[in-house]
C-alpha cells in the first residue's frame, strides 16, 4: 500500500497556501515550527472537500493530528512511500 506523506518544507508551503487562499482548514504556524526537519508527515485520510480542493488529515506525531485543506494538484503531487501490508 503506498501512502503520500509531506515532509516539513512541503507541509508549510500547504499550509501557507491554505491561509492565502482562506481555505476552512489550515494548522497553526507554531506547531509547524516545533516540526523535525527529518521526519515524514503522512496523510491518513483524504477526502474531497469540494471542487477545488482535498481535505487531508496529517499524523504529525503518534499523538497529533492536523486538518489541512490543499488542491487537487498539491495533493497528487506529494510523494509516496509503500507501507507494508499487515
């Protein structure tokens, strides 16, 4: 199963697109600076939100999650990593 993931750079420009655009989600830029610079961010679940955009649930540490609304073209361009099948 391969699962999209942001890193730490690709998560602010989302999000920094997210309150330019004045879309209903974005995260707080505080809890993006306290981020590792080395760790994968991924996205649990995706959902369409409207015709626009995606909303994106982030897992940015075992206890915290995050709701981002991104485009349709940020969301399939982020990358992917293959997760093993349990």
């Amino acid at each position: 199963m391969q699962i999209k993931y942001f890193d730490k750079r690709s998560l602010i420009t989302a999000n920094n697109d997210a309150i330019i655009e004045r879309r209903n989600r974005s995260i707080r830029e505080d809890v993006l600076d306290d981020l590792d610079e080395d760790h994968k961010f991924p996205v649990f679940m995706a959902v369409d939100h409207n015709s626009r955009e995606m909303r994106v649930g982030v897992m940015l540490s075992p206890e915290a999650k995050a709701w981002l609304d991104i485009s349709y073209e940020g969301y399939e361009s982020l990358p992917t990593v293959d997760m093993p099948v349990n």
